[in-house]
C-alpha cells in the first residue's frame, strides 16, 4: 500500500484522472496476455478504500487497487494505491513479464 503525492504541469479534474485510470491498457492488455488483468486499476469511491484485507485479490492479485483520490494542499492530488506484493510483484510480475517476452518474440521455445 502506498499514499502518493502528485503534481502535474496542467492539473487534471479529478474525472479527468478516473476516466485516464479506467481507460488505461498497458502493453500486456493489448496483446492480451494470460495472466494480465482486464482492467489493471481498479478505483473505489468509499472513503476507507482501498484496504489490504479486502482489495489486494482484485484481478485475482494482478490488478492495482486505487481510492481515496483529493485534492491536496501541497501538491495537486493524493491518493492511495494497493497492490498485491507477490501476486503482482515477485511471482506475478515474473510470469507476466516472461508472458510479454514470449509474446514479442525473445523466447524460444
């Protein structure tokens, strides 16, 4: 889990923001790679979200949780994002990452 703090050249309105998230396709989900989620962030509206317990499995651990999205006095925006430290670190992003190279053709096989 992390709380990040951003700023940018041109602030964006925080439906600018959400509509960029939701619109987001890395290269896995466009060669539309196996293990690569659908959606890879997945933002929620409550105010406690995103929590370990409940949102670390979203896109059965390969995705990335967002919420808690405001404006911020030092910087333009702030957030929290969650993402699942083997699912989608070590293990996950391994077998995705042989996934893309496979894919792209650097792996015989």
């Amino acid at each position: 889990m992390a709380t990040v703090f951003v700023n940018f050249e041109n602030k964006p309105t925080k439906e600018q923001i959400l509509a960029e998230w939701k619109a987001f396709k890395g290269l896995p989900q466009t060669l539309g790679l196996p293990h690569a989620p659908e959606q890879f962030i997945t933002y929620f509206e409550e105010d406690n979200r995103p929590q370990t317990h409940l949102d670390r499995d979203v896109c059965g651990g390969m995705g990335v949780s967002a919420g808690r999205l405001r404006e911020d006095t030092l910087f333009d925006w702030k957030f929290v994002g969650l993402s699942h430290n083997t699912l989608r670190g070590a293990a996950g992003g391994a077998l995705l990452s042989a996934e893309l190279l496979y894919k792209l053709g650097y792996l015989d096989v």
